[in-house]
C-alpha cells in the first residue's frame, strides 16, 4: 500500500498515468485480472513462492497507483457492491435439470 505521507512528484504521476493506460483497454482489464488471479492478490499466502507471486501483483498496482490509502475507501465501496454469488448454486442447477426432466 502506499501511505498518505509518500512523496509525489510529477514524473511518478505521470509514471501512474501511463501504466494505467496499458490497463485500460478491453484486453488490458482482462490481463490485469488474470494477473490478479494467477499471482494471488487475493489468495492465503502458505508458501514464500504464493508471497514472491503476491508481492509482485501488489508493485504492479502500487506502480499504477491503485493502492494508494486515500482510494482504500472507494475501493471498499465498490468492492461490497459486488453480488454476493456469480454463479449459480448447487440447489439451482440441480433444479434447473428437475424442471428440464418433468
């Protein structure tokens, strides 16, 4: 995380600018989510390759400045409104087949 007390300068800004606009395409969010994923922003930690994994996507997104203290807020608002399921539950697709054999 990057803390309120950080110095910023303009060329660090700018640095931010410019890696977010790799992102910031279709396909730039669909690598930038795989990369969530595959190196375990948000998995358990159980062995030091998961924390090498884990604190290479934490510089990725400090470099991007979506760590920093002041957004944390947003990003828990956004974040709890999310829908608690994406898929369907194991009750519902087993009664979506009961229905399809009736």
């Amino acid at each position: 995380m990057i803390y309120k007390d950080q110095h910023l300068d303009n060329e660090l800004v700018a640095r931010r600018v410019e890696v977010r606009r790799a992102y910031e395409t279709p396909a730039g969010k669909a690598e930038l989510a795989r990369r969530i994923i595959r190196y375990g922003l948000l998995a358990r930690l159980d062995t030091q390759a998961d924390v090498v994994r884990h604190n290479l996507i934490v510089q990725d997104l400090e470099e991007m400045g979506v760590l920093d203290e002041e957004g944390i807020p947003g990003f828990v608002d956004w974040l709890l409104s999310q829908p608690v399921c994406y898929r369907k539950t194991d009750e519902e697709i087993e009664a979506e087949k009961e229905k399809k054999r009736c």
